[in-house]
C-alpha cells in the first residue's frame, strides 16, 4: 500500500507542471555549471512548498508511517538554481559568497506515542519538539556540495541534534540526479529521550507485561547512510522531486531495547514553487 502511495504522490506532483500557466515558462534556466557570487542589488526569491513522506513512526522502529514535510528557503536570483536537497530542512542564508553560505535553519520532530509499538509500553509518550540552529553549506566544486546542520530542540525532548551530509550532483537539463552519505547526531537529552529507559519506565512496563530494562542512552552519532534523490525544473516557478534514503542506527541507539530494527529507510516526493519577492526590505 505504501508503494503504491508513494508512486500515485509523485505521478500527481509530476502531472501538475503540465497544466501551468505557460506565461511564466521561462522564470528559471537550466543549472548554472557553478555557483554565482550573489549582488547587492539583486532580488530575492521565496521558495515555498510540501512533502510527503515515508519514515520510521519513530527512530528505531520496524514499523512505517506518513508524514508531511515544509519546504521554505530565501534565495538571491544568482543563487535559484543552485542545488538544494529534497531532504534539507527549512533554511535562509543569512551570509552567502556563492559558493559558502551560512544561516539559520529549523524542524519539526513529529515525537513517538506509546502505543505505537508494545515494546514502547511504560514509557509514555514524546511530543512534539522544535528544533533551531545554524547551518553551513560548502560547494567545493561545482559537482560537491556539503552541508552541516547543528540545531537545539525544545518540547518532546531537549538537547543537541546534528546532521553532516554531502551530495555528488549530476544535472541533464531540467533533470538533476544527486548522490550521497548522511551522518546525523544526538546529544544526551535526545538520546536519552528516544533510546533510554529509565528505572520508572522499565518498572510501570513490567507491570503491563513488558520486561524493559533500565538502559542508559549517551550522546554520540546515532545514525548513518545515504539519499538519492531526483528532481524536475518545470522552469515556471514549480519543481517536482524525489528521494529515498537509506540509514542505519549505530552505537546505544542501534543496542537500545526499544529499537526494533536498526535498518532505517525513508522515501518521499515534493513539489515546492519559486516566486519574487522584490529587493530586501532588512
């Protein structure tokens, strides 16, 4: 059924281009080989959309469910088609020479419900949590892209979370197909929130049957893999995308006894649209 979810979302998001208005057919060209140096004096752009995706129902879980995705970055004109990850989370550069940019960045943790799995029973459940830091992007060539995300989340959990990534990118006219690893970080708080079990957890499991352990969860890289990913230039505003991503939880958050299978996958597509919106008012 989830395979079926995932190729009916992308033949929509794919289908849309052809019923635009052809009057802004030309907003984009095709990929400049190398980033530009932003200007001054250039107009920004907003890029405003959603995604929809497959994902673990919670970190270490065997289990799958749905969930949407908010697409949103500020750009320079010189800077529209330079690559951007389906899989970034939302960014605005607040310093930017071309080929570095360095600003602000957020997400959403969707949290974890108890009853999602009985081996989670006694735990109770996790709520949402914001999270907000910086980001920094490196393009070393122009086929090289690396991006680190360091950001602090309050709400469900509070604590660290970190993500280092890179992308090999191959671009064939409205088409671009990039490659590459993913390595994310949990600090203490985090990790204690989703692969620890405390000494009252363990204790109102087994009462409900569940014979938890106490299990102490530290700070550290917490998983590790790789996203393909393909997206679609209408050249009229819209691109379309595609992604999957394979990941694999390593050290307490691999051993912990509410991970259900270490092997973690995600797919999903998304459809964002670029408009101006004239010369900075900051």
């Amino acid at each position: 059924m989830l395979r079926s979810l995932r190729f009916a979302l992308l033949a929509a998001v794919f289908s849309a281009g052809g019923f635009l208005p052809a009057g802004a057919a030309d907003l984009f060209s095709p990929p400049p080989p190398t980033p530009v140096a932003p200007s001054a004096n250039e107009d920004w752009y907003l890029t405003l959309g959603a995604s929809g995706q497959v994902e673990p129902t919670y970190p270490g879980a065997d289990g799958y469910s749905v969930r949407p995705g908010l697409i949103f970055s500020i750009r320079k004109a010189s800077q529209l088609n330079v690559f951007r990850s389906v899989d970034d989370n939302p960014s605005i550069a607040l310093f930017d020479t071309g080929t570095f940019r360095v600003g602000a960045v957020g997400r959403i943790d969707w949290g974890r419900n108890e009853d999602d799995a009985f081996r989670l029973t006694g735990t109770g459940d996790v709520g949402i949590a914001v999270e907000a830091g910086g980001f920094a992007e490196w393009y070393v060539t122009d086929w090289l892209r690396t991006r680190a995300e360091l950001r602090y989340g309050v709400g469900g959990f509070e604590g660290i979370r970190g993500l280092l990534g890179a992308d090999v990118i191959i671009p064939a006219g409205q088409w671009r197909f990039a490659v590459g690893p993913r390595l994310t970080y949990g600090g203490s708080g985090y990790m204690e929130t989703y692969f620890g079990v405390t000494p009252v957890q363990s204790a109102l499991g087994i009462v409900q049957g569940n014979l938890l352990p106490v299990y102490n969860a530290g700070a550290g890289f917490d998983l590790v893999g790789a996203t393909a990913q393909l997206t679609y230039n209408f050249r009229n505003g819209f691109e379309a995308g595609v992604y999957g991503t394979y990941g694999r939880l390593l050290g307490d958050a691999a051993s912990s006894p509410l991970t259900s299978d270490a092997n973690q996958f995600m797919a999903g597509v998304s459809l964002s649209y670029t408009f101006n919106i004239g010369k900075a008012w900051w």
